[in-house]
DNA sequence: CACATTAGTAAGCATCCGCATATCATCTGC
DNA sequence: GCAGATGATATGCGGATGCTTACTAATGTG
C-alpha cells in the first residue's frame, strides 16, 4: 500500500496554479498577495497589533511593514497607535479595505467553484473539510515528527 | 454561501508544514528538494530528457542542472547521450537512486500517514482523491478563467 | 553546403524569502 | 528611576526563483 503520491507533490503544483489564477484577480484590485492576506486577518478582528498580524498569516514581521505602509497609503486599512501602549499599532481594515477584500475574493471563490464543480460531491465535501481540519491543525502538529498525540483533527477534545 | 476560506489560505501553511517536515527527512539522505522530485519524476520511466523532466516536474530547466549534476555524482542517476540525437541526456534513475527515493518516501509517507490519521476516515478518503484528481488535472485547467469545459475533473472523457 | 532549430549549459538580473542585527520609543519590574 | 524587555522599523546577508541572453554542439531543412 502508500503506493500513492507524496501529498507535497500533489500540493505544491496545485497551490503554484492557483496563485498563477489569483494574480491577475489581485493585480486589478491593486493589492499583493501579502495585502490580500492581511486584510483576510483584520477582517474578523482577531489580530490587532503588527507582531499578532505577522504570527497570524505567517509572515516575516519586518516583511509585512511595506505591505502595510501600502494598504494605508491606499486607504485599506489604519494603523493608529495603541493608547494603552504606544509602542504597538493598531490595525484596522477601513470599508473600502472591506470593499475590496470582499471583491477579490469573490472573485478568486468563484473560480475555485469552477474548479471544485468538477470534483464528486462526497470527495469535494471531504477535500474541504479535511483542508479545513487541517488548516485548524497548530504547525508543530504537522511539522513534528514525534506526534505522539493522536488527537483528532476534527473536533478536537479541549483540555 | 461560501463563507469559507480560499483554497490558498489553506493550502499555503498547510505545504509549508509539510515541507518543513520533509527537510530533515531529506537533508539526511543527502538529497535535496529538487533532487527528491527528480528522483521521482525518473522513478517512473515516463522522462527521459532534461527537458522533458523540468516540464514534469514544473522547474525551470536551466535551474535544474546543478540538481542534475549533484545527483550524478552522488551514484543516484545516470546522463548518457542519446545515441540517436547526441544533443539530448538520457537520463536514468539508479538503483542506489531508486534506493535512496524508496527510503526517504517511506519515511515522508509514513510521517503523512500519522497526520492523515487525525482526520474522519471518510474526509481523508475524498481528500486523497480530490487532491489526485486535481493533480490529473493541466495547468491551464486550474489557471484559466475560462473553465468553459466543465468535463469532470475525475473519469476525464477522452475525446 | 548554408541556415534555422533544438538540447544542454552558463551567466546575469530582479525579486522574494527567512533570518539576523540595530535603532528608537515605550512599557514593566524592581 | 533605572534595567531589561518589547513593538515597530530599517537594513543587509544568503539563498532560491523565474526570466532572459548567450554560447556550444548537434540535428534537420532546403
């Protein structure tokens, strides 16, 4: 058995198309992927500073500063220091941050519709809620190679 | 409806992880990322050239010499002129290369197998063969807009 | 035989990435 | 109030990538 192939090798060829597809989608928009991605973790107002922002969507900390500097100079998102701690920043998406956030992506969810269409139903439905256990996983729970742990991925048993 | 994330979101720090997990597997054997993928693509019989492979494996093909020439020194594969068209290497896949490929497979598989088992057994089933399916699939299939061809991505009708 | 084409190779360039370092302002613990 | 830690920022290094150009050897075409 495991005569199958390496899930990297099924993913990486398929992750490089849909952001070859994304692109173009993006570029008209006028925001970077890094942007989209942003604006994907301010809107449901889980992260609030820059540090937060960074671990969020796994970026580089100092990476993110020009993708930020961006997004306000465009009008996308404020970046308004913490009163409570003035060191830190406040990030907000703006409505029109919103606006294009939502544009995009119902752009790019569209086009994976299409793609998806052309999947059974029971193996689309089990792709997607398999992609979003796994994409619920914390890293290390994929990365270790001690996973001595075999909690679920689904529902998983708190404490 | 769909309000879930884009593939992208998941797909993206889901291969990270996978990919941070193979390194070690890799370094350990001497191989690296690109090599392990040559090693596959000759695996199979189905490349010949050096063309033909870095059309497989989706790398550019002035990038892949140094993986090419690595690998040649290493005993893994094999570059002899074709006989027939003195400009093109065959390329071939030696048993200390298959070897090496088997090795470090089982070791990845293995590591994939532990992760895939935290998912419900019907997810991962429709995982897997959602992921084969797309993988099936051309490029140009996932990138184009125009998905006027709705043919199943699954039991494709030829012609 | 002259010409265009192709496979492999080498080299350069622009970009991006992760990582590390350094600075400055600010907060927190003692 | 001072020392140490922390958030944001700027900068640079090394590595990898995609893209392009150029050169060679060999093939094929007229």
């Amino acid at each position: 058995m495991t005569s199958r192939r390496d899930l990297a090798e099924m993913l990486y060829p398929l992750l490089q198309s849909l952001i070859a597809a994304e692109v173009p989608v993006l570029a008209a928009h006028g925001v970077s992927m890094w942007g989209y991605a942003v604006l994907g973790a301010l809107e449901d107002g889980s992260v609030r500073t820059q540090a937060a922002l960074a671990e969020a969507i796994g970026a580089d900390k100092t990476r993110i500063i020009g993708t930020l500097d961006k997004l306000q100079a465009t009008g996308l998102i404020t970046r308004t220091p913490d009163p409570r701690d003035r060191r830190a920043r406040i990030l907000t998406i703006t409505d029109e941050g919103r606006e294009v956030r939502g544009s995009v992506r119902a752009e790019i969810q569209a086009h994976e519709e299409r793609l998806l269409a052309r999947l059974p139903e029971a193996d689309r439905d089990g792709f997607l809620r398999a992609l979003e256990a796994l994409h619920r996983l914390p890293r290390e729970d994929i990365t270790d190679r001690s996973s001595l742990d075999r909690r679920p991925a689904h529902r998983s048993n708190p404490a």
